[in-house]
C-alpha cells in the first residue's frame, strides 16, 4: 500500500521538531502500518459536526443497558456516510475524507471515543472492521517500550 507509505511519511514531516516526537512517530509507524494495511481503503470519510469534531454514536447492549460503548464511524465514501441513520438526522454533519493513518493516530487520542468501525464495502454496512482505542495504545504502548531508550538508566542506584 504505497499510499499508506506516503501517509505515514507525512505524519512524521508534520510532526512538532521538538526532537522527540518525529522519533516517537518513526517508532510507532509500524504498528499504523500494521492495522492500516488490513483495512480495505486508503481513505475514510469521517462525519463531523459545525465545529470540526468527530461525531460520537453511543450503542447500547439491548440485554444489558448499562453496557455501552462510543464509537466513531468511518465510511468508504461520502455518500455512504450520507446514507447513514445519524448522519441523515444532523444537516449539518459533514463527512469529510481523512487518511487512514491520520484516523488510526487521531483514535490513540480520543478519551471519549471507545472504537472505530470502519465500513469496507459501499453501499452496505455488512462488512466492518472495528479497531478498539484500548488496542490501539496498547500495541503504541508495547512498541515504545521496546524501541526507545529508557529515560533512567537501570544501574543507576
């Protein structure tokens, strides 16, 4: 997926030069990689409110009410998106297309978001893949650890 390559390159040009975060954006790299590749589109259209935020659907478990989850949707094309229950409802909703690697970085962020389910196919919601934000930073989590120098050195005592 070349343009998966394009993308991830792109995250880690725009990153702060702070001196440690294009490095921290070249550790984690694979893991984007990993997950982006075993989804279906290069792209995805995100639907978002006036105010550019991403709109939440809060989905509840009919046998248990108390479950619930917040999820973002993530659509082959706008007009799927369009489509779409909670979308139709809200005129003023946009879908607007974002890179998958900027979606799946964008996910390790999102304090009030539980998953992202992305649709595969358009014009049908059969087929999805979901990825779940506690997954995500763990895999994040797991990488950093592996790859970057320990801030205190383990003989220091």
């Amino acid at each position: 997926m070349k343009n998966i390559e394009a993308q991830i390159q792109s995250l880690i040009e725009n990153a702060p030069d702070d001196g440690m975060t294009p490095q921290l954006m070249v550790t984690i790299a694979p893991v984007l990689r990993a997950i982006a590749s075993k989804l279906r589109h290069p792209q995805y259209y995100i639907v978002q409110n006036l105010q550019e935020r991403w709109v939440l659907t809060t989905l509840r478990n009919k046998t248990n009410p108390d479950m619930e989850k917040r999820v973002v949707y993530a659509f082959p094309r706008s007009q799927d998106a369009a489509l779409f229950p909670s979308t139709a409802a809200d005129p003023q909703a946009m879908a607007k297309p974002l890179p998958v690697i900027d979606i799946l970085f964008q996910l390790v962020a999102l304090e009030p978001v539980d998953s992202i389910v992305f649709f595969e196919t358009s014009g049908t919601t059969d087929h999805t893949t979901e990825i779940l934000r506690n997954d995500l930073q763990k895999m994040i989590a797991k990488r950093l650890q592996q790859h970057l120098p320990q801030r205190v050195p383990p003989d220091i005592a």
